[in-house]
C-alpha cells in the first residue's frame, strides 16, 4: 500500500489518497499517524479508497476502534474522517462505518470529496 498526503489548509483537511493493496496492519500504522496529525493541526480526513484492493476482514473492521485493540486509534477516534471508497468494497465500508460510529468514531462514507467537505460543514 501506498499512499499521497495532501494538506488542505483553507478548509483544514487532510486529503489521503490510497494506492494498492490494503492489509490491516499497514492501514492501522497509516490511520494512527494520520490521526495524531490530524490532532495536532485540528484537521479533518478524508480517506480516498478508490485506487486499492482491500485485504482486511470484517473481524479488523469491527475491532478497528476497541480500546484493547489499538488504543491509540481507540483515543482518537473523535477525529472526523470521510471515507471515499470504490464499487468493490463499499459493503466493507459500510460495515466499517456502523461499527465504527456503534464505537463513538466519526466516520462517514462518501461518493467524493465534493460530499465529503458537504458532511463536514455539517458537524
């Protein structure tokens, strides 16, 4: 997996564009970096999947934000992150989002960045 990082500094955004094949552990390394970035600027993200082929399961979906999983992600889950992902995965994504938001997370699936900066001038 690779990926871009855009900073989007007028609308106070990081705009993360994924490339490649996703497996949980690099994605969890990549979101937790991400994230504490994202803290410390008082940045929203959003994540671009469209480019990439997702490995993970649905078991790292739903532990994705367990605080005995990963308590970094777990404590910066208040973070506002839209998801933009492709045709092919949008069933993992959805399940994604409910576990997610069930765990307090703010997290959003959109069609595209038009959507996503929609849904956060929401918040």
């Amino acid at each position: 997996m690779e990926y871009t990082c855009e900073n989007d500094s007028d609308n106070k955004i990081l705009i993360i564009r994924l490339f490649g094949e996703l497996y949980s552990n690099e994605v969890a390394l990549m979101d937790k970096e991400i994230r504490l970035k994202a803290q410390i600027l008082d940045y929203k993200i959003v994540y671009d999947f469209r480019e990439t082929i997702n490995d993970m399961s649905i078991t790292d979906a739903y532990y994705w934000f367990v605080a005995d999983y990963n308590k970094t992600l777990f404590e910066l889950k208040h973070i506002p992150v839209a998801l933009i992902t492709n045709r092919e995965d949008v069933h993992f994504f959805n399940f994604f989002e409910t576990t997610s938001i069930n765990k307090g997370a703010r997290i959003k699936i959109c069609e595209d960045e038009f959507s996503a900066f929609q849904w956060f001038e929401r918040l």
